[in-house]
C-alpha cells in the first residue's frame, strides 16, 4: 500500500516540516533542508542526463527515504511505487520521468510556500 499525503491536496506534509523544525531547531532545520536538496537534486540531476540506472534500486530508497524525512510525500510515493515496480522485476514500468517532474514541481511548491510558512 503506497502511502499518501495527509491531504489530499498537499504535496507536502507540512506538519512533518514543522515537527521536523521543532525537534532540530531553526539552524539545524535550514541545514537539513539545504543538504536534502542538494542530495536530492543530485540524484535527480544523474537521471534527467541518462545515469543513474544501474543503481535504480539505491536511488529510489534513497529518495524515498529522504522525502519522507523532509514531508514530500507524494514524491515519496512515487519513489515507493518505483521500488514496489523493481521488486516485481518491472522496471521497465518505472516512469523515470514522472518521478523527475514530480520533485520538481514539489521542491518548486516547498520553495514558494517555505517562506510564507515558515520565518527562517
């Protein structure tokens, strides 16, 4: 079972993002946001050039693991899809592309929000 946003009409769980901020702090928050996007990035960079693949299964945990830490969670949800798709040997369903555009228009939807969501 793939796990889903707390609404329906989020991309993010913004209370994981505020619980995640109370329990590290406004610093260590900054940081930790900072650090997952560049990782994230990344990784997403290595598939939009065509890499990345012989290590899909790492990457997608990794991902997975990642956004749910940080409370995207239908991204997190595509990266679960993905590993369930491997487990099954169908990576050849795996849509590469619309894990790509689904952090992307996640990360861009954080980005606008953060800082009216959060005083940083």
């Amino acid at each position: 079972m793939l796990k889903q946003c707390v609404t329906e009409t989020s991309m993010i769980d913004w209370k994981r993002l505020s619980e995640l901020r109370d329990e590290v702090g406004v610093d260590d928050f900054n940081e930790i946001i900072a650090l997952f996007l560049e990782e994230v990035d990344g990784v997403i960079d290595l598939f939009r050039g065509g890499q990345g693949f012989e290590e899909l299964d790492t990457h997608l945990h990794f991902l997975k693991g990642s956004a749910r830490h940080i409370g995207f969670c239908e991204f997190e949800a595509l990266c679960q899809l993905g590993e369930i798709l491997l487990s099954q040997s169908r990576q050849d369903q795996i849509d590469i592309t619309e894990l790509i555009s689904g952090y992307e228009e996640t990360r861009q939807a954080f980005l606008a929000q953060t800082s009216q969501i959060f005083v940083i």
